[in-house]
C-alpha cells in the first residue's frame, strides 16, 4: 500500500497546532472563579475572616476579592447586581424594607443570648426580605452594643433627670435613640458639653475613659451588618462552590459573635484599669426606666413592619419569658 506523506504531514502539524490549544483551554479551566465582595461598611474584620475563609477552603475553585466602598450603602437590588457578594449595615436599607431595622431597636435584647435568639427568630423574615431582592444572607454580624458613659454614676432613674445627654454618632441619630432619652428626661446638647453620651460601634471607645469615669453596659442595641450573596451569581456556581460560600459565612457568623462576647470582656478590664467605674448590670429601675421609654418606638417599628414584626415581637419575647 502507497504511503501518501503529503497527507501525513498535514496530519502531523495539525495535531502539533492542536496541542497548544488543549493546553490552554485546561489552564482556562483551572482558574479560580474571581468573585467581588463589596463591603459598605468599612471597619470590619469579619468581612476579610470570610474573604480569606471563602478563598482557602475552596480548594482553587473560588477566590473573593475585597472591595472596600466608601459609600455606606447602596439600593439592595443595585447592590444584588453590582457584586458577587455585599456586606453592609442592615438597617442601612430599612427605610425600604423595615425588617431589616429590628436590630437598631432600643432595649429589646439585653445580652448577646437574647441577641442570638432575637436574630434566630427573625433569620427567616431577614432571609425572604433579601430574596425579593435578589440576595441570599449568608452571615451576620453583631457590633458592640450601645453603651452608657457618664461623668457620674448612675445610681438610680432619677439621676437622669435634666443631664445633658447626646448620642455619639450619625446612626444613633438616623435610629431614633434620642426620643428614648427624652423620655427620661434629659436633655439635647453636643458632644462637647455632654455629661451623659451614648456609644455604639465596634470601638470601645478607650478615649472616653479620659473625659467619662463611669460606664454602663446598657446593651441599648446590638446591631447587625449583613454578608449576602447575589441570587444569579450564586446560581451559577457549582454545587461545591455554593456550599463553600455558605460554610464560609456560617464560619465567619460563628466567629464574630464568638468575638463580640469576648471583646466585651477585655474592655470592661480595660476600662477598670484605667480607673473607670464599670458597671456589667444596670440598677433594676434603670433597666426598667429605659424598656418601658422604648417601648413606643418598638412597637412603632412593629406597625411598619406589619404582621412580620408582630410575630417576631411575640415570638421573641415568649422565647425570652418577658411577654
């Protein structure tokens, strides 16, 4: 039989044409899927504790890339579409779905359990809320409870009365705090002239223990920020990336609150060793005094949130045993 070489040799340089190909596109198939995490709220370790968790347990497939935002928040359905993944302050977008403010309620959870359960109840309204907007909650995460600081100590409700007050910050304000407080009966003014000042944040604020000698765990609010993973990014991940993601975020939850009650500890020494007067658990009818100055504004924020808020309210509190 008559070898045709001809033949052969365009067989031949089409394979060696073929091979850089197939090498290539086996490269292609190695990279890690790239995945932006926008975070709306700047100082935040457990957004990075999940970035790196994400990244490492994926086993090549995924890598979360960091994008820190100056901006405070976005529209939650702008947010679904402009990133992989969100991170950002829950009530941040309450003025659009008021579910999502029920941790900025004053009063309403006294420790980190009754923030755990509170959050236990409302998971699943929290996690229907995002669906209509194309996000899937993947984490939460506490900050450091509102706290009292004061130039003297608070002894009793009476000793409320008439004090100038002022909240620390921007979302105390947008939150409503100052209508619990002037229900007690103390009055406006600025930071500088305050001798009552409520804080609130991941900060312990040490700096205040040059101008405060007494503080307060009030624990007015535990607020939470929110990690989310877009509905249409997540459903194009494979089955093995989407648990990732959602280990991931169950890790870093974990983590942070773990963190939190912790971290609520070292101040306290912190503070006691700067010669701060700290007090872990208010008189009785201070804490009475503020729930039932609360109270108002909680069920205000139930009215808004309809029939949802109402049964989280009740749930709540039957779980706690203060109904």
């Amino acid at each position: 039989m008559k070898c045709n070489m001809g033949e052969t040799r365009r067989a031949f340089l089409a394979s060696l044409n073929a091979l850089p190909m197939s090498l290539l596109s086996v490269r292609i198939e190695a990279q890690p899927r790239q995945l932006v995490l926008s975070s709306y709220y700047l100082h935040s370790e457990g957004v990075q504790l999940f970035v790196d968790k994400a990244t490492e347990s994926s086993g090549g497939t995924i890598q979360v890339l960091l994008e820190r935002l100056i901006i405070h928040t976005r529209p939650l359905q702008m947010m679904s579409n402009a990133s992989a993944l969100a991170h950002y302050y829950a009530a941040g977008v309450s003025n659009v779905e008021p579910i999502l403010g029920l941790s900025t309620l004053p009063m309403l959870a006294g420790t980190f359990d009754e923030a755990e359960t509170l959050l236990r109840i409302a998971r699943p309204y929290y996690t229907s809320t995002l669906a209509r907007h194309g996000q899937i909650l993947l984490a939460t995460e506490p900050w450091r409870p509102a706290a009292l600081w004061s130039s003297f100590p608070i002894q009793s409700v009476s000793d409320l009365r008439g004090i100038r007050f002022a909240p620390l910050n921007y979302v105390a304000e947008r939150a409503g705090w100052m209508r619990t407080f002037k229900r007690l009966g103390v009055r406006s003014t600025s930071l500088s002239d305050a001798e009552l000042m409520l804080s609130s944040g991941e900060s312990g604020h040490m700096k205040f223990t040059q101008e405060f000698g007494c503080f307060m765990e009030l624990f007015f609010a535990a607020q939470l920020n929110f990690l989310t993973a877009s509905q249409k990014v997540f459903d194009t991940l494979t089955e093995a990336q989407r648990h990732v993601l959602v280990a991931a975020g169950r890790d870093t939850e974990f983590a942070q609150w773990k963190f939190a009650r912790d971290l609520l500890r070292r101040e306290h020494q912190g503070m006691a060793a700067r010669g701060v007067s700290v007090v872990t658990q208010p008189p009785a009818d201070v804490l009475a005094a503020f729930r039932t100055a609360a109270e108002p504004d909680i069920q205000s924020w139930a009215h808004s949130a309809g029939a949802d808020g109402t049964a989280i309210l009740a749930d709540y509190r039957r779980a706690i045993g203060r109904e």
